[in-house]
C-alpha cells in the first residue's frame, strides 16, 4: 500500500443567506464552489473505476453533468439543516460535509464507512452531518425531509429549543414528481409552512422514460401553484443561477414563510446506473447537454473574468485528485465488518 499524499477536505463554506450582498460572488466563495464540483465529478469517476475493478457491488448511480445542483443548494446549508436525497447520493453527502474517505468505505462496504458499510451506494447516511439517506426507492425521501422540517417547527414553538428554524432540503428527480409522496407531501409542508425545499434535479430521464412522455405537464415547477407555494425554474447547470434561486428559498425557509419548490433543469452525463448501456437517449441529445459541463464553464468563467489564474485553479484540480485517490487507498485498507455484529446497529443502543 502506497503511502497516503497529503490532503485538504474542508466543507465548502458561502456567505449566508443573511448577506447583505446577496447577488455579489466573492473569489473565495467561486473557488470554492469550483474545488466542490470538482470533488464529485473526480469522485464519481473513480468510483466507476472501481466498480468496473470489482471492488463495488449492487447498483451504483453516479451524478455526473448534475453538480451545479448539489453544490448550489447543499453549501449554503448550516451544519445542522437536514439533506434528503434519493439513490444518487454520494456527491449529495459530500456537499453536505461527509469526508469522501468515509463515502469511498461505504461503497466498498467496510466498517470506516458513514453507515458502517451496512448500506452501500443507496443508503448514505451520516447523523453528524444531518444527512438523512440515501433512499432506493423514488419519493422514500419526501415524507423524512417532511418530518425533519416539522420537528424544527415543533421544537422552536413548542419546546422554545431553536433560536431559528433548520432548513431541510429534499432532492429528488423528475420522475418522482409523478408519485403520490410528491403531491401529498408539497401540500402538508405549504399547509403548515414547514422549512422545506423541495429541489427536483430534472436530468430529463427517469431511468429509460423520457421526461416529456411520462407526465401530462412537464413543467414540474408549475405544480406548486395547486398548493400554494413557489415554484421556480432555474438552468441546473449554472451553479451561480441554482445558488441564486436557494439563497432565497433558504432565507424564506428560515424565518418562517415556508417551503419552495425548485426545479433544476440539468443532465447526467452517464447511463441511469453503471449497469445501464445508456442506449435510449441519442448521441446528439448527449453532445448538446455535454458542451454545458457544468464545472467546465465555471473554470472559463472564472478565468474569463480573471478572478485567479490557470495555476490557482491547476492547483485545486490536483489537490482534488490526491483526495480523492487517498480515500480510495483509506477504504482499501480499512476492515470489513465483523460476522459477529451482523445485528448491530439494527435497533437503538443505549
């Protein structure tokens, strides 16, 4: 085993949603939106690496194309707000503050994993981080997000614990807006003004189901008029217009005005799974969402506007890499669970 390089994880930090600047985008903060993309596009990648080696199984679902949406809602997020999110889960977690090493272990279900190598690639979980799961199934994480958001009610009106609301962001995808769990859901949370965001990360494909062809109104944003509450459209793959939009959906969350529905138009860059061929959706349709990467027209963004040079930003990319290449080597060298405790962790300890 090769000896661990130096490395630097520290979760992403914005200005709050309190800023008196709310439209303005310092240097560190652009950095710093750039370096946590890129963690999970590297991340990712790696994680198809060794999936392809053997050293992941089940389904694993990558996120690439879509990390303008987890970095432009979840950073904004104070320590103790909550994270829903659904089977794509691991770039969610690591926005969220859980060290890659900890989601690496996870996937290749060792002990040093955040749930303790008990629940792989679908079931991220990490109580220090209030990062709910990871859920296999679509809409399983909508009525969590409902209920960590009216705890945080419950606990200022009742209790008089919280000095101010924690905000619950629940991520989804497009083909969950047609279930029961969505409606029901946006109705309870608008009727009781929980502090909720509800983001639909629209990659326009539900598995093999183009978008267009599975919903009567494909406008997913629309269908928070019936209830009440805003709906907004916004280009998923621009992180500063998904960070604009949840700045003030956080901020109206937060003192007390309710949920908002965000629909987050944006693309995944690889099949529904890495045992998905990824043969229904045409070459020309993959090509003109590809030229919008995300991560790449930040770097020119940046550089266009001369915030830093090429070598502040070469030497971002690198530190990443050695990250994401220690938490490889760290879940390579960490203990499979014990036979023994095959039952732990199944009921409350106390």
């Amino acid at each position: 085993m090769s000896k661990e390089k130096k490395e630097t994880f520290v979760p992403v930090t914005f200005l709050s949603e309190n800023s008196k600047d709310q439209d303005s985008v310092s240097k560190d903060t652009l950095l710093s939106l750039y370096e946590d993309m890129l963690v999970g596009r590297n991340f990712e990648d790696m994680c198809a690496q060794m999936y392809y080696r053997g050293k992941m199984f089940g389904f694993v679902h990558l996120y690439n194309g879509q990390e303008a949406v987890s970095t432009g809602v979840i950073n904004l997020l104070s320590n103790d707000d909550y994270v829903c999110s659904t089977y794509r889960d691991h770039v969610h977690a690591i926005s969220k503050g859980v060290h890659p090493k900890q989601v690496m272990s996870e996937l290749f279900g060792k002990e040093t994993g955040c749930s303790k190598g008990r629940g792989g690639s679908m079931h991220i979980f990490s109580r220090e981080h209030n990062f709910l799961g990871g859920f296999a199934f679509i809409g399983e994480g909508i009525p969590v997000a409902l209920g960590a958001a009216f705890q945080s009610v419950y606990r200022k009106q009742i209790f008089g614990q919280l000095d101010s609301l924690k905000v619950t962001v629940c991520l989804f995808g497009d083909g969950t807006t047609n279930n029961g769990q969505f409606f029901e859901c946006l109705n309870m949370a608008a009727l009781w003004k929980l502090p909720v965001i509800f983001v639909v990360e629209n990659n326009q494909w539900a598995i093999g189901m183009a978008h267009h062809r599975s919903t009567s109104s494909p406008e997913i944003h629309k269908k928070a008029e019936a209830f009440g509450l805003p709906g907004i459209e916004v280009d998923g793959m621009d992180v500063l217009a998904v960070r604009k939009v949840a700045l003030k959906a956080i901020s109206r969350a937060r003192s007390g005005e309710g949920p908002t529905l965000i629909e987050a138009l944006t693309y995944r860059f690889r099949g529904h799974s890495l045992a998905d061929p990824d043969e229904l959706r045409s070459r020309k349709e993959k090509e003109a969402w590809l030229v919008r990467d995300p991560i790449k027209n930040l770097k020119n963004y940046i550089l266009n506007k001369k915030v830093v040079n090429s070598d502040v930003l070469d030497a971002i990319e690198k530190r990443v890499k050695i990250l994401i290449q220690n938490s490889v080597e760290f879940a390579l060298s960490s203990p499979e669970p014990s036979v023994k405790d095959i039952k732990k962790y199944l009921f409350v300890e106390e």
